[in-house]
C-alpha cells in the first residue's frame, strides 16, 4: 500500500500500491467493491475530489514513460475518464484543487522531476508548470484553497505556491520553510 483517503462523505477508502492498481474499500465489510485496471507502473499516490465522484492517482516512471496521473469516475462506469501525462519521473502526488471564482476544475501534480504541474481536469491540458530547482524530488502536496498549494521537497523543505487565474494561469513559489 503507497496511499490511501477517504471518499467524503461515503464508506469507502481508495488505496493505491506497488501492485499497479487502484481499490476502493468498503469500510463497512472491510472488502474491496472495486479494483481499477492495473496499470503498467506502481501506483503512488491517490486522492478523491470533494463531490467524491472522482479519483486520482499517480504513478511511478522514468525517462517519460508512466509517471502519468489518471482521472478515475466513482459512479456506475468506474472507468478512466483520463490521463495527464507530461512528468519525465514519479509523479508523487496528485491532489484536486478546490475550485475557485477564476480556476475550471482543475489538479495538480507533483514529481521526482522537481516540477509541480497544473491541469485542466476535464481536458487534461496542462495549465501552468513550475520547476523547483535545487529542491530535489518532491514528495507530496497539499491542496489549501483554490490558490495557495504546499509542496514538501527532498531537500529544501517546504515550498509554498500560489495558482494565479486570468487569462494565463500562472504557478509560481512565495515562500519557503
């Protein structure tokens, strides 16, 4: 197991693991009630959006192959609804941003590449890239509001982000710690 949360609201639990796949658990039973396809690389990380309709995980990679994150549907298809690609190593985390007045739907990732990328979550276009140089991989990230991410790093610690909207979306760091 290399992740796991919580359905709001609901019974279940997603988990991702070295076996390349994704779970949803029912607590109550304490079963799998579903197993997503498997993947080609170990799953890393997964998280599930507020109106727990969707969910996200990521995956391991290298030299641009995996190292994708996949959008999951929770209702009666349970199938991919899509794939973000653009990470050249791990991708460690994934994490639904909570929407905003100027921010479509929308997620972002984090890498062993140093990079954290934002996305569009119904196109999987990606909206805006940031490269911490220096910071080593980054290890996770936490969603605060629709504008301000933290980013943890291997070896500079914690990277506070800023998501601007407008007609560019722009990610860029104001602090660290």
């Amino acid at each position: 197991v290399t992740h796991l949360c919580w359905v709001p609201g609901e019974p279940y639990v997603i988990q991702t693991s070295e076996d390349k796949t994704t779970r949803v658990w029912d607590s109550r039973e304490l079963q799998v009630a579903h197993t997503f396809p498997a993947k080609q690389h170990i799953q890393t990380c997964c998280d599930v959006s507020q109106d727990g309709r969707y969910c996200l995980s990521s995956s391991s990679g290298s030299a641009g192959h995996g190292a994708e994150a996949t959008l999951w549907d929770l209702r009666q298809t349970r199938g991919r609804v899509c794939e973000y690609k653009g990470h050249f190593q791990t991708t460690t985390s994934c994490v639904f941003l909570p929407r905003g007045p100027t921010l479509a739907p929308s997620i972002a990732t984090s890498s062993s590449d140093s990079t954290v990328k934002v996305w569009d979550q119904g196109t999987a276009a990606c909206l805006a890239t940031l490269c911490l140089e220096g910071s080593g991989p980054l290890a996770s990230l936490a969603a605060c509001d629709s504008s301000t991410l933290l980013c943890a790093s291997s070896n500079s610690g914690i990277h506070v982000l800023r998501v601007r909207g407008g007609a560019e979306l722009a990610l860029e760091e104001v602090a660290a710690f």
